[in-house]
C-alpha cells in the first residue's frame, strides 16, 4: 500500500501516525464496530466513527433513525477492489490511482458522498490530462453533474490545446453535433489559424459523412470565415463539395464574400463598420508582458500586453508604485512576473519587484547580494536565477538563485567568464548563458550551468560578438539574436544546436537591434523594441518552420531595455486583452483609406 502521497487538507485531521495504526488494527480485526457487507457477500471490519467522519452516506447509514444504531450496512453494486480502495482512502487520505481505476473510484466515491476523496480523485485526473484523453474526461464529467469542477478543467483544455487535440484525439470523432459546436464557438478556442477550426470539422463530418453532412451550415458559422486568408476561404471553403452543394451554406458564404468586399472598399461612410461574428478574434490563452525599459532618455515603470488575436499592444494601469526600471532581468512563476535589479537612471537596484497578474498588485522580495543591472535572468524548475550583470562599479561573474518559498537567495557558481549586458535561457534542465560585455570588450563566449552539479561548462563560441543581445531557447535548439559587437548594431542571428556543440546561422533580422526584449508565441519568436542608433517601436518575429521574418505589430512608443515574459492560461486573461473588439475591423478599414490615401500622393507627386 502506497501511502506517500498525502493530502494534506482540511480532512486530514488526524497525525498520519496514529491513523496507520488505526489501519492496522483494521486489518487486524481489532476493536472494529461496524461491517460492510458487499453484493457478493465480502464482509469488511470497520471503525464507524473513522467512515461516518469523512463519509455523510455512512454517517447516515450507520446512525438511521429508523434501525437504530445498525452495525451491519449492506451496499451493491461496488466491487471488492474499488471498497478496499475508498476505506484505505478513508484511513489513510491515499490512494492508488491509475488511468484504470479513477474513474469507477470517482464514482463510487460520489455515491458515498466522500467528498475529499472526489476532489483527490478530481485533481489526479486533472493532472494527467492529455489530447488523447481529454475529450472523454469531458463528457464523463458532464454526464456525473460534475460541471463546476472536472467538466470546466477538461473542456479548458480541450480549448487551450485544440490543435493537438484535433491531430491526436480520436475521441472528438465521437462527439455529438451540440457538444462540437460549443467547442467551436468558443471564444477561448484556441488556434493560431481559423483554417484549423475548419480543417478539425471537416474530420468530425468526415467520419460519418452521410450522418453528419447536413450539419456544415450550423458549423459554418462558428468558424471565422472573415478572418481567414482570401485565397483559401475561396479553395478550400467555398468551393468545398460539401459547400458547394449545400443551399443552406449560400448564405454564409455570401455574408462573407460581401463583408470582404467592404473591407476592401476605401470610399468614405457615414457609418462604422461593427465587426461581425464572422471576423471577430477569439481570446488568447498566452499573453506577453513588457516590463519596464527606457523611453528615448527615461526610464518607464509601464506595462504593456500583447494580445495576439487581437494583434494589439494594450497599456496595463498597474505601472510598480516603487518607480521605474530599466535594463533588469525578469523571469515568470505561476502568474507572478519577477522583475530582478537593474537601473534608473541614478540607482543600480539589487532590489526584486514582483507583480502578480491576478491580484495586480505589486509587492517587493528579499534583495539580491549585489546590485545587477544588465543582468541576466531565468527560471527553472520553479527558482530564479540571476546572472552576472553591472553593479556600478564592475562587471560581475557570480551568480545567484531565488527561491520563493523562502524568499532567500543563495550564490551559486560563479560563471567562468565576466558578464553584462548578456542574455540567458534554460534547455533541457540547464541554464544557457549567450554574449555580453566585461567592460572591455564584447564576447562571444557561451556556456552552461547545470544545476545538479553547481558547474559552468564552456560551449562553442558565437560566430560573432554581441551584447545587449537576446536568446532564447525553442525545439531543442538555442538561438541567439541581434546585439552590439563593438563596433555596430546587428542584425545577424543564429542557432546553436547542443547535440553537435554548434551555432549556425540563420536569417537576419529585418532591422539592426540591441537591449531588446524576446519571447516565444504561436511557436514563433518574437523580437520588441530595443536600440539601433535611436530607440525602437518596431518588433517582428521569427517562424522557426519557414526559416523567415515576418513584420509584427509595433508598439505604441519606443522602448529598449526592457523585458518580455510569457504567462500561459492566465484565469482572467480578459482583463489583458483588447477590450474594442468590436471596431477592429473600423480600425483596419480607416488604415486601408489612409494607406491607400498616401499611396494616391505618391503616385501623383510632380518630381
């Protein structure tokens, strides 16, 4: 019997001591009071106060009313295995759960209404959802009632991670025309490309074409049809068989051909165009934070999220009241963006901020041993490290790491080589440290800490010099960007694969950049603001699988010196994204007249 694994509630009332003992005795027929008696005839020995204490079904059966104080209860229906697993439960607050067992223990549970051992069950569940079992997770909770709990987390991440779910789960072939619908008209959908909702209904129609065909009109609507590329809403959408043929699917296609022409319109109107049904973004699960950074010659407390449905840059009213900060180091823990040292213009900080995006609030943690600004930071495994940096007067080389359940911070090994002004990421359980500055010149010196065994180990150096660079880590691969080499600003980025202890080039970025920030979303990595001769509002980012920069949207002022972080399936995301929704569209048509305004001017200018 595994009883390790404790919970450690509210119902634990009892020293895990005494009720091993208590459990023994059972075994041993030792002052047991009561008896269960199983459809099959089993009987087990019990104490009745132990059950009737976390059990209201026992508590009631052994103190009827009506047969007096009853010693024997009889239950059918429940297996020898599964009681022997609720009364461990009962003794023990532990229980063996498989992928097997949970649900019938679930159930048996719910029916002797032992709630503690529902929730334990509940939980485990929780965490091993996967795609291949999230859909019938889902639909088990629904049919037991168990909507507020298990049902919300399961269909949360059916949502959050649809795309796989769509590529692994056979178990979405089997859902019901009312059940996929919700999931494809949810606003918390998931996909990077409205092309995945259709492409995931036409599976579902596929699987039983001649049953489920008549449904493409209903499902139709829940796709954002006005959203997706031109050309493959005309190839793959409105000339698709099961479209084309379709009557009742004419209307939707017309809505969208007529919204598309609108769009495309650039006459004036009197009239706003609201954005429709058909083109309106869904909400991201993933937001990107700035933090902080310097504003032509100031430094800025502000904060900024990314909302990349939206495709918007929005300011978050909880600027940190202790001031600003710039060229810090951050790093993300639960909901919680740390924000470690750095600089203000007078003051290099060994002071640590913390916002938590939840309460939006702000609230400071135990000091650093030295001052760091240029410094870089990274989480792992739930501790934050910071690394090297300028503390005023020097360059530094040590290292330390917080830990937030003790709010303390620890030195670790020192790094072999000076740093500031450099950048680091964590792969595969190490900490990679990439470029910076010792006070004399630019590296392009790497290495790595592992923190099982407290070392630094040198790697392959960079092709070229950079600090105020940025890396970071994505499949498997480091990749290190941009920087100053001592000379000028680059644009240069590569790929460092750990395996052949390489770095490889790969496509420049579109401009030259320093002390910018960096993060990874829609498995793209995005590269914001920083300094090429004057200070940048111009981000774009990286697609790893076509080897290509793309323009992204720009921020709203220029910034450099400040710092992105990531916070993924935030609870209440939607006090993060764009809150005009409905006149995203208005915007984008007003832009298209401008552009195509200036584009006439030009066109017409008498050189």
């Amino acid at each position: 019997m595994d009883t390790q694994n404790l919970s450690h509630d509210k119902d634990s009332c009892v020293s895990h001591h005494s009720m091993q003992n208590l459990y023994k005795m059972r075994l041993n027929n030792l002052l047991c009071d009561g008896t269960i008696v199983l459809e099959n005839g089993t009987k087990i020995n019990v104490h009745r106060p132990i059950l009737c204490a976390c059990s209201d079904y026992f508590n009631s059966a052994y103190n009827s009313a009506f047969s007096g104080t009853p010693t024997m209860i009889r239950i059918s229906g429940i297996s020898d295995y599964v009681m022997d697993k609720i009364i461990d439960y009962a003794y023990l607050r532990s229980c063996d759960l498989t992928e097997e067992n949970v649900f019938e223990i679930l159930v048996v549970a719910d029916y002797l209404a032992l709630k503690s051992l529902m929730n334990y069950c509940i939980q485990w569940i929780v965490d091993h959802l996967k795609p291949e079992n999230c859909v019938n997770v889902m639909r088990f909770a629904f049919a037991r009632g168990l909507t507020k709990d298990l049902y919300a987390k399961a269909k949360l991440y059916v949502l959050r991670n649809f795309e796989e779910v769509v590529a692994k789960s056979d178990e979405l072939l089997d859902i019901s025309i009312d059940e996929l619908y919700q999931i494809m008209n949810s606003d918390l959908l998931n996909i990077k490309d409205e092309a995945l909702a259709w492409e995931g209904i036409l599976r579902w129609i596929k699987y039983d074409a001649d049953q489920r065909i008549q449904h493409v009109p209903l499902l139709l609507t829940t796709v954002r049809l006005g959203i997706l590329q031109f050309q493959y809403f005309m190839e793959n959408v409105k000339n698709h068989v099961y479209v084309k043929h379709n009557k009742d699917a004419h209307p939707i296609i017309y809505e969208v051909l007529s919204f598309l022409e609108d769009m495309n319109s650039v006459s004036m109107r009197e009239y706003q165009i609201i954005t429709p049904h058909i083109a309106m973004p869904r909400i991201p699960h993933d937001i990107i934070f700035l933090t902080g950074g310097w504003h032509y010659n100031h430094p800025v407390a502000t904060i900024q999220a990314y909302d990349t449905r939206a495709d918007r840059w929005i300011d978050v009213p909880h600027e940190d009241p202790a001031g600003p900060r710039s060229f810090h180091g951050s790093a993300v823990v639960g909901y919680k963006i740390y924000v470690i040292g750095g600089f203000d213009g007078e003051i290099w900080f060994n002071t640590c901020r913390v916002f938590d995006a939840l309460s939006k609030t702000w609230h400071e943690i135990s000091p650093m041993h030295s001052p760091r600004c240029y410094v870089s930071v990274v989480e792992l495994n739930g501790l934050i490290y910071a690394l090297g940096g300028y503390d005023g007067k020097n360059r530094l080389k040590s290292a330390e790491r917080y830990d937030p359940a003790t709010n303390q911070w620890t030195l670790v090994a020192n790094m072999n080589f000076l740093r500031s002004d450099a950048h680091a990421c964590t792969l595969n359980g190490k900490i990679y440290i990439t470029g910076g500055i010792t006070g004399q010149i630019c590296l392009s010196k790497c290495e790595y800490y592992d923190p099982q065994t407290n070392q630094w180990t040198n790697i392959a150096d960079m092709s070229s010099r950079r600090s105020g660079l940025t890396c970071i880590s994505f499949k498997n691969c480091v990749y290190a960007m941009g920087g100053f080499d001592g000379h000028s600003r680059l644009r240069s980025c590569e790929r460092y694969d750990p395996v052949e202890n390489k770095w490889t080039d790969i496509p420049n970025m579109s401009f030259k950049r320093s002390n910018f920030a960096t993060e990874i979303l829609d498995d793209m990595i995005y590269v914001i603001g920083g300094y090429n001769g004057r200070t940048l509002s111009n981000n774009e980012c990286f697609n790893v699988a076509k080897d290509v920069w793309l323009v992204a949207t720009n921020l709203s002022s220029p910034r450099s010196g400040l710092k992105a972080n990531v916070i993924k399936g935030l609870p209440n995301v939607s006090d993060y994204i764009y809150k005009n929704r409905e006149f995203l569209i208005e915007e984008q048509r007003l832009n298209n007249m401008i552009n195509a305004e200036l584009l006439h001017r030009f066109r017409n200018l008498t050189f």
